[in-house]
C-alpha cells in the first residue's frame, strides 16, 4: 500500500526552525509565496514562535516551497508577521541574452519590471527563488547574534 504524502498547506505568519548545525537553529516566518522572512537569532535549544512576534527581518527571500518541506525545516507555530517585515524588497533581474538590467516592482502582475541602470542595482538583492541547501548558505553568512 502507498503511503499518502503529506500535504504542506503555508499560513502568513508560519514560523519555522531550521537545522543549521548539530544542535544549533536559525529560524524563518512564511510572509506570502513571494516573501520569506529571516531573523538574526541563533538558538542552541528550540524557540517558542511568540518570541517572534515584532522582529525585525535580518534579510528576505522569495523561497521554493519545497524548502520548507525539507527534513531540517521544522514548523513550530505562527504569529502575526510584523509590519515592517512585510514590506517587500527591492529586487532585480538581469536578461542573460541582453544584459540588460531590471528592477522587480509588485504593480503590474503582467509586467513586473522596469529597466534599471546598474547604479540602481548595486545595493539590491538580486531576484532569486531559493532552495532549502541556498537558504542555509546565505543565513550561515548573515549571522548575526546567538540566543
């Protein structure tokens, strides 16, 4: 007989451990399909989700969300995502065929770039999707403070 798969239904304000090391975590809150949320806190032992409610984000990404459904992604509850926390970053792309560069903007869904100087994008993150093995590369490179 198959096993059924579970199915990972996301709810603005999830907050999730992730296993960085052997017994040390960094923790993520689900925004919307387009915005994860990461924060500067390291733990040793498992945190409660209401110790993040009014945290500043450390950085944000767009995640896959099969990251979240990874062995070492752990959901450990939900809380009202801070209002800071969700604004959406500024982000671009650059064609590969052009070069040419764009910034990311949540107006139009048919057309959500606009041309952009390169000046315009040296201080932005640049658009990405990001896998679980990704995320934990660029939280281990943000790291900040330890609980």
């Amino acid at each position: 007989m198959m096993e059924k798969r579970k199915v990972l239904r996301l709810k603005k304000g999830d907050i999730f451990k992730l296993k960085i090391a052997d017994n040390l975590h960094g923790y993520m809150q689900y925004v919307e399909p387009t915005l994860t949320i990461f924060f500067s806190v390291y733990s040793k032992s498992s945190l409660d989700a209401k110790e993040f409610v009014n945290i500043p984000a450390a950085f944000k990404l767009i995640v896959y969300k099969s990251a979240f459904k990874n062995e070492n992604c752990e959901k450990i509850g939900n809380v009202p995502v801070f209002a800071e926390n969700a604004v959406k970053p500024t982000t671009f792309k650059q064609d590969i065929i052009s070069g040419g560069l764009f910034i990311y903007q949540d107006i139009d869904p048919l057309d959500p770039f606009r041309p952009a100087t390169f000046e315009e994008c040296t201080e932005i993150e640049k658009t990405s999707f990001w896998e679980f093995g990704h995320v934990r590369s660029k939280r281990n490179s943000n790291h900040t403070f330890q609980l």
